[in-house]
C-alpha cells in the first residue's frame, strides 16, 4: 500500500512510520503545519506543531529515506478546532478539541487528501488496535497499554476512515516504543510527550480564552440559595465539575466546598453546588458517529465520557443522530459539550456530544 504516514515530530509517529516502512508499505512522511505562528520555537514540553517539531520529523524521516512533506492546514485547524473551541466554550460547553482534530483534520482534511493525490492510508502514532473481521470489515479496538490507550479520542471515526486508517502502536507499551525508537537510533527516543492542548501551550485555558473573548463580569451563584456568592470575570471559564479557581471559602452554614454544576451562558452566570448535585446518570447525545453499522435497539455497552475516565457500564440506542445513554451509576462532573464514547468490550461502537447530562431516579 501507498501510505501517508502523519509525522508530528514525535516519538510515537516516528515508531509508527518505522513500523509501517518495515512492514513493506510504500511510505511518505507527511508533517501538519497547523499553527499559523510555526516558527515559534518551543517554550515547554506542553505545546507541539513548532519549528523544531517539523525539524524532528524531518529528521526521522531522512534517517527512514523516506520522501517528507509539510503540508499546511493551519487555516483549516483554526477555523474547525481553535474557533470551534472558542465558540463551544463561549455557549457554555466543554469540547475536546483532540475529537474534532481527529474528526476535522487528521481523518478528514489529511486522509482526504493523501487519497485524492494516489495514496490508499493514512498512519499515525495513536495507541489503539485496528482488527480485521472475517468478512474484511475493519474494527477500532482499546490498545493493549491502557495507560496509553487513545481510543476514546478515535471515537469519530466512521467505517469508512478506519478502513483507511493504521495505527501501528497499538499492540505496544510507551516504555517499548521509546526502547525501539532508542535502538532506531531517533533523536526523539526521549523527547517529553506533548499534553494538555496543543495550541495553548502554557495550559492556561481561562487566559487563553480571556484573551480572545475579553473579560465578561457576572455572578456566581448557590444552586441551594439562590443568592449571589462571588463574582467571575467570564462564564466562559468554568466547567462542570469544577472545584479550584472559584474563590468562594466553604460555605459558611454546611461547610462544604462548593464545585460547578452549570455554566448559564445566557445569563453570563456560574450555579456552585454541594458535591451531590454533579452525579448525572441519563445522557442525551447528537453529532452520533459509528465506526461501524449505527446499532439497532437497545444495546449493552460501556460507556466513557473522558479520555482518561474509566468506563461504566450502561445501556445506549440510538435514533438518527441522536443518542440516548442510561449508566449504571452517577458520574460527576459531565458537562455538555463533551464527548460519550461507546464500547462492546475493547472494540469502539461510536461517539456523540453530549448535548444533556441529568439525574434519573
């Protein structure tokens, strides 16, 4: 096959494009030009798409002597993700911005491309497993390493992108590919790992976000009094679940910290609760996406609402593109905006948004 093989300047996409090289493959190492200020240099380990990440990249690929190209979608990057974020968080939502660029760019934009130029795949260091079915249909299963596992930010991807999809990581350890990027002879055997959102490379959401929206003054308030407890400078923000950054001392009548349990972008006010108010049971999702045929019925799954949140058992079915999520227990701090993940043991059923997470009794 003739892949691309996505190369961010890391230890993980240098592995993979090794892996699919050795596993005989025609391979051409493509690097992602999305930051619209590339020549920065980096500051931390936090951050990635700099200078010195396509120079890594690059380097890889000529020590592998395979073809290398920079492909810019930084236009597009900011106009799907970085504005999609900004939007989603000024409507009182919480995106996962990882799930829309794998959805918007790396298995849309990119995969698009490398096959309107001749190419049959793309390939890329995301830890997960593609199985293959008897019949040739392709599946999306959990990575054997569940410290590592990225299969919840995958959840995007329909049947026809995983056919086009590699991920040859899967089946490794993060210990095992540095060891092997190590005997390879890469540079980038110990680089630190990107974390936290790429494109604010400081970690600094709420300033990042004041920047771009400006600071938007309202209230907090107690969900149980109804009274004005504080002040914020911009609902934007806050998230559900949130604890630290609120300024309020605990409440002077029960004596219990106070987290976030609705951001009213409406109104421009944050409602503080007891910990009880966060436990949700009953989710309503749109935006349903399947890696597979949409499931028919009731079904029996689990289901993860973080990329590092555990997974509890539930029931789902589905209509259209909406989706409706029963779990078996509460889980705190479910915010809209975010993305539900399916699951049938390892392998990934589909994903939708959360639009609405409640409490059934």
């Amino acid at each position: 096959m003739r892949v691309v093989a996505a190369m961010s300047g890391g230890v993980d996409s240098a592995v993979a494009a090794a892996r699919m090289l050795d596993a005989g493959h025609e391979v051409v190492g493509v690097h992602l030009a999305l930051s619209q200020s590339a020549a920065t240099l980096r500051e931390s380990a936090r951050g990635c798409c700099t200078i010195e990440d396509a120079g890594d990249a690059r380097r890889v690929a000529d020590m592998l002597g395979i073809p290398f190209y920079v492909w810019d979608m930084a236009a597009r990057f900011k106009r799907d993700v970085v504005e999609d974020f900004v939007a989603e968080y000024s409507a009182g939502r919480t995106p996962n911005p990882c799930l829309r660029c794998n959805e918007k760019i790396k298995f849309a934009a990119l995969l698009d491309k490398a096959v309107a130029l001749g190419f049959d795949a793309v390939a890329t260091g995301h830890y997960a497993q593609v199985v293959e079915r008897p019949d040739g249909g392709r599946e999306l299963h959990r990575a054997v390493d569940p410290a590592k596992d990225q299969s919840y930010v995958l959840g995007v991807l329909t049947a026809e992108q995983l056919a086009r999809s590699f991920f040859p990581l899967g089946d490794s350890t993060k210990p095992k590919v540095r060891e092997e990027a190590k005997e390879r002879g890469f540079y980038v055997a110990s680089k630190p790992d990107s974390h936290d959102i790429c494109f604010i490379a400081d970690g600094d959401t709420r300033r990042w976000l004041t920047e771009r929206l400006g600071e938007q003054p309202g209230d907090i308030v107690d969900a149980g009094s109804g009274q004005v407890v504080g002040a914020h400078a911009g609902a934007y923000g806050y998230t559900v679940g949130q604890r630290r950054g609120l300024g309020l001392p605990r409440h002077s009548q029960d004596g219990q910290p106070r987290y976030v349990v609705d951001v009213d972008a409406r109104t421009n006010t944050v409602v503080v609760g007891t910990a009880d108010l966060l436990g949700v049971n009953a989710l309503t999702g749109d935006h349903a996406r399947w890696c597979g045929p949409a499931p028919e019925g009731v079904i029996e799954v689990g289901a993860q609402v973080r990329a590092h949140g555990d997974e509890v058992p539930a029931t789902a079915w589905a209509d259209g593109d909406r989706v409706e999520v029963r779990l078996s227990e509460r889980v705190r701090g479910v915010a809209p905006g975010q993305s539900v993940v399916l699951y049938e043991g390892t392998r990934v059923v589909g994903s939708a948004t959360i639009g609405a997470a409640t409490l059934e009794r």
